[in-house]
C-alpha cells in the first residue's frame, strides 16, 4: 500500500500538462477575509472554486490504477455520497479519498448539503464553539466520518472566530472615531444668538391693580418678589386641582423676551430646516414661529428650583460626582413645558 500511495506523490503539485483535476492551487494569493455573514462553502474552500468535477476513471489514474472498472464513468460528485459502492477495494477506496481534490469533494458535496437541510449557510448561523449544538451534531451523526467532521469544525471555528474578532474590532474602531468626531466638530454659530438669550428681557403682569382692564397691569423688568420655592413646591391631590394653590403677593406670571427667540422655535438669524418644532405644534400661546417671548408660570419656577439645587450640589459643594438626571412630565399645548427649556437655558447662562 505504501508503494501505491507513493505514485501518487509526483502529481500532487499539479503540472500544467496533467489533466483539470491535478492542477492544483499553486498560486499565491492573499488570504480570504472572513466575516459573519461569509458562507460555509466558501470557508471550506478556503475562499476559491471547487476543482472540476471528474469521473471515477480520471482518479483511479491519479493513484496508478488505469485499468477500466465498472463505472468509471461516474462523476465524483456522486461517487463521494457511496465511495463503497463504486471502489469495493478498501485500499484502493483510501488511496482515492485520501487525494486533495477528492477531499474537496467530500466537503463541497457531502459537508455542504447536511450543513444547509440544518439551517447553516453563513458563519453567523454556524456560531461558536457552544452555539447551535444540536443542529451540528446532526452533521456529525450525518457524516459518520471523524476526518470529514473534525476538518469541518475546525475550519469553521477558525473562521468565525476570525470574524468575530474583526467584528468587535470594527465597532472599536467605529466608536473610537465616533467619540473622537465629538471633539472635534465644530458647533454652529448663530450670530447673535447667545446675545439674545443672555439679554433677553423681563416682565410681568401684576393682579389686583384697581383701574386696569381685567384688574391686571403688564410691568417691565423682575418682580420684586418672585415666587419662593415653598409657594411654587405644591403638588395637590387629584380633588384639588381645581382649588387655588396658596400664594401670596399679587404676581399672575412672568414673561421672558428674546430679541432673536429661541433654540424651539427657531432663531431669527437661523438657516431654516424642515423639521420645525414650532410649525409642527399646536395652536397654543407660543406657536408661532420665532416667538420671542415665553411666559414662566410658578410650575416652571419650580423646575428650576430643582435644577439649581441639583447643579449647586454637583458643581459648586461637589457633594454629587456627576449631575442629576430630571425629566419634565407636562402635556404640550399652552406653552408651560415649552417655557421650561428657554427659561432653564437663560438661568444656566447666568
């Protein structure tokens, strides 16, 4: 036997007078890059076509045996489903198996089909070593080969695992380079806009005033009292919302005026773009684009009472290591959770 399987050896490299089926891959060529979704086929060929398709004959010659046999004619590809049925000699069968391209051959047409009737066409759908056990043992049991299966696992093993690697090297690499553009994009300035905000004007509309329409008079600058956070921290049960919370003075709400507006409805001196807050909204007070002026009512005070506390633990004592999250809970239409951003902006800028 060894010396049958020593006339194969001279014609494993692959001349090019020999026939299609011995020339083998000679070439060098880098090597392929397997990702996820790469197919097993393509992973068991080592990422180039499989050899022609030869008969039965053609590799019997191969291994020194060119005598005519019965079936000769028959193609590989079917004589690799039954080799013991069409080379009854068990040494002669291990001869012809044991050639390069007829190891392809079990692997393209005997590997490949039981792999796809389990689902498995891509490296993703073969997973990892402790992935999709059941659908693997099956292709094992189904090969009855310990060669066949151990070359196919471990070449799709290593494969994956190659991908998967490169995948999570990517989305490194993704990520780097996404919190590095943070850094460096530049914002977009809007001339005058800062201004605006910073200087944006004060008024307020007293009650109680004899002489004035509705009892009510519009007065320039800050009140002199602005509502305390004791007034404005008043959460009433459900029976008394309609009951007048307690106050005292007679300050009815704020107004804060910006001469450019503001980031929700869009500064005058801004580029317009499609998705404007204010042309989607409601019919309230403050839909009108570019509204210059939003109205601070005690429940928005009252986020800011709680943001300032917050930030003052946070960046003035240090008692907190970052800042405290808060989410405003409102229903849009008259403006209150609008005003709650521009007012929190201009207080912050402050």
């Amino acid at each position: 036997m060894a010396e049958r399987n020593q006339l194969a050896l001279p014609n494993e490299g692959g001349g090019a007078g020999e026939p299609p089926l011995v020339r083998a891959r000679v070439e060098s060529v880098p090597g392929p890059r397997w990702t996820l979704s790469s197919r097993v086929k393509d992973v068991l060929l080592d990422g180039v076509p499989p050899p022609d398709n030869v008969s039965l004959s053609e590799c019997l010659e191969r291994v020194g045996r060119d005598e005519r046999v019965a079936n000769g004619n028959i193609k590989m590809d079917v004589v690799i489903q039954r080799p013991e049925l069409f080379i009854p000699d068990a040494d002669l069968r291990e001869m012809v198996l044991s050639l390069p391209e007829c190891q392809t051959y079990a692997l393209v047409y005997r590997v490949v089909p039981l792999l796809r009737r389990k689902g498995i066409t891509d490296l993703k759908q073969w997973g990892g070593a402790d992935e999709n056990t059941d659908a693997k043992r099956a292709v094992k049991d189904g090969l009855a080969n310990d060669w066949l299966w151990n070359t196919t696992r471990g070449l799709l093993d290593s494969a994956f695992n190659v991908a998967k690697d490169a995948e999570e090297r990517e989305k490194e690499r993704i990520e780097r380079e996404r919190v590095q553009n943070i850094g460096n994009v530049a914002g977009k300035v809007i001339p005058g806009a800062f201004e605006s905000v910073v200087n944006a004007r004060w008024s307020h509309v007293l009650s109680g005033e004899a002489g004035m329409p509705l009892g009510m008079r519009v007065v320039g600058g800050l009140p002199e009292n602005v509502w305390s956070y004791d007034e404005v921290n008043h959460s009433p049960l459900p029976l008394e919302v309609d009951r007048q919370s307690p106050r005292s003075g007679n300050l009815e709400i704020m107004v804060l005026s910006s001469e450019g507006a503001w980031p929700y409805t869009q500064f005058k001196n801004e580029t317009a773009y499609i998705d404007n807050n204010a042309e989607v909204g409601s019919d309230g007070v403050l839909s009108a684009q570019r509204s210059e002026g939003v109205y601070i009512r005690r429940e928005v005070v009252r986020v800011w009472y709680i943001v300032e506390k917050a930030m003052g633990a946070w960046y003035i004592k240090r008692k907190l290591v970052k800042p405290k999250a808060c989410v405003v809970i409102s229903t849009p239409g008259i403006g209150k959770s609008f005003a709650c951003g521009p007012f929190l902006l201009h207080q912050l800028l402050h």
